[in-house]
C-alpha cells in the first residue's frame, strides 16, 4: 500500500480532477466519467480532504444534467454508504467518522434550494439524492431537520420513481415514531397518499410499506386520525384481496389497527 503524503496526495487528486472530464462524445463515455467522479467523491469526502467540497459541488452541478442526472442523484448513495470490499475501515482507511453527519448538514440545504429553483423534469434528482442522504444519517440528525424536509418528503410519495417512493416510506414510518408532532400537522395530505400507494400495483413492496405507515398512523393523536378512520377502514377492503399473500397480512393488520381507533380494547 502507498502511503502519501498530503501534499502528493493533493497533487494526485487535482490531476486526477482535470483528466476525468475529458471524455470523448461516445455513447457512455460521461456515464462512465460521472461514475469514476463519484467514487472519487466518496474517497476525499470520507476523509474530510480539503477538496471534498468542490467534487461535492460538481455533483450537484450533474444533478441538471438530462444525461447523467439520475446517475449523480444515485450517487449520494456510493458516497454514504458503506462496503465491505471497497474504503472500508477493515482495509484501514482513512475515515472520518462523523462524515455523514458533516454532508449532510452542507449539503441538505442546497438540495432543498436546487430542488424549488430546478425545472420541473430535474427535479426528482434532488428528491433521489436527499432521500440516499436520509438513509445513512443518525436519528438524531434526521430528527432536528424533519420540518424543513417534510414537504419534499411528502412530494417525493408522488414521484414515478418506485426506489425513491420506497425509501421515502421506510423513513416516514421511522418519523411517524420518532417525531410524532410532526408527522401529525402532515396527515391531511399523507392518508390518502398512503391509501393510493397501497393499491400501487406496479410493486409489492411499495404496497406493504405504505400499509406499515398506514398502521403505524394509528399511534399519533386520537383527534388527528380519527376523522379518517372510516375511509381507511373501507379503502383497506381492496387490500385484503391483494393477490399477494404478504401484501394481504399486512392489510388484515393494518385494518384491524384502524378498526380499533376508538374502542376501549385498544
């Protein structure tokens, strides 16, 4: 292993920088470049290098790009994450720890301004980016910045992408436990959401996390969701019929929860 020092290593990344982009008008060749940037990306930023910001900025600046886009959007997702082959601490690098924290934190913000300013047809990507963000960051991280994110959250239920749907699911029901007060000034526009999305034939798994949130909505204040429960309990009927055997469990569940809203046994 190469042990350099700061200032070669500073030297590298800044050729490295210059050379990326000069990339042909092949069919896949700024694809490529995009991807080899990203993980670059990941390399500086987990070690809090004096550049990581300006491969951080160039990311979002690809967040426009109707190219690559989608492709740096996903990329938030190589950066945060962690692998077990690949700049992992058991191959001993340099790692810092509170990093997520720290690019989130910067970077939130100008995914929130990019995603008002963006058009229309680019403005998924900054929906896709915040929501491989949320995943990795600590709870109480996430909990501190619930109301700038709710409303982006909420649109992200009505996006086409199934994977950010997905994901935007499994932390809404995080937040229906953890931030309560929150998620309760949400519930007028989240119920019907949630009861379209159980009935989103194109993915099973969309189905069950969107009855999970569903049944979880049943702990916020009896006078925020009660006034639904008729609706849910008849919307739910659908459900119980999926043709899916798991979706069905989940929907027998769900509606039995709603079906308790009120009654002395719960």
């Amino acid at each position: 292993m190469v042990d350099l020092s700061c200032d070669e290593l500073t030297s590298l990344v800044n050729d490295l920088m210059s050379r990326i982009w000069q990339v042909s008008d092949e069919e896949g060749s700024l694809k490529r470049a995009t991807i080899t940037w990203l993980w670059l990306t990941k390399a500086v930023v987990i070690r809090s290098h004096a550049l990581a910001p300006q491969f951080i900025e160039k990311v979002l600046s690809l967040l426009v790009d109707k190219n690559v886009g989608r492709v740096a959007a996903d990329g938030f997702y190589i950066i945060m994450a962690d692998y077990e082959e690949v700049m992992s601490v058991k191959m001993h690098v340099n790692y810092r720890m509170m990093y997520r924290q720290r690019l989130f934190m910067e970077t939130a913000p100008k995914l929130i301004q990019g995603f008002h300013s963006a058009e229309p047809e680019f403005k998924h990507h900054y929906l896709c980016a915040l929501s491989h963000l949320l995943q990795w960051i600590p709870k109480q991280v996430l909990l501190s910045e619930v109301p700038n994110l709710m409303p982006l959250l909420v649109q992200s239920l009505s996006c086409d992408e199934q994977s950010l749907k997905l994901s935007t699911l499994q932390t809404m029901y995080s937040l229906v436990l953890d931030a309560p007060e929150i998620i309760t000034r949400h519930v007028t526009s989240l119920v019907p959401m949630l009861l379209g999305l159980a009935m989103f034939q194109l993915s099973m798994k969309i189905r069950i996390e969107a009855l999970k949130c569903l049944g979880v909505m049943t702990t916020l204040p009896h006078h925020a969701v009660y006034p639904y429960k008729t609706k849910v309990c008849r919307a739910l009927a659908d459900s119980v019929d999926d043709k899916k055997r798991l979706v069905r469990k989940e929907a027998v569940k769900c509606r039995n929860e709603w079906y308790l809203l009120g009654s002395s046994t719960r």
